[in-house]
C-alpha cells in the first residue's frame, strides 16, 4: 500500500472565481455583461466618493 494520501475526487465545478464567470459567460452572455457593468458604475462611484470625501 501507498503512504501517500487520498486525492480528491475531481469534480465538475470550477476551482476559482474566474472560471465560474467563464462557465456561466458561456450560457448567459447578457446576465454577465450586465454584472460587468454594474461592478464598473459601483467602482466609480466609489471612487468619486472618495475624492471628494478627501477633498474635504
């Protein structure tokens, strides 16, 4: 018998973040085009909230 440990068992699912939203781009280009959009309107908004907030 071997010392080394038991592997996992392989699995179907993605490992990372990015391959889920790869998968899911496949079957819903427009669900995800649409998430894009919304993470880049909230990243700017954040960011013009901070500068103003650091502007005083």
């Amino acid at each position: 018998m071997s010392n080394r440990p038991a592997s996992r068992p392989r699995t179907s699912f993605p490992r990372t973040a990015l391959a889920v939203l790869r998968a899911i781009r496949r079957e819903h280009p427009v669900l995800i085009h649409g998430l894009y959009t919304y993470l880049s309107v909230t990243s700017l908004l954040l960011a013009l909230t901070a500068a103003v907030a650091a502007r005083g």
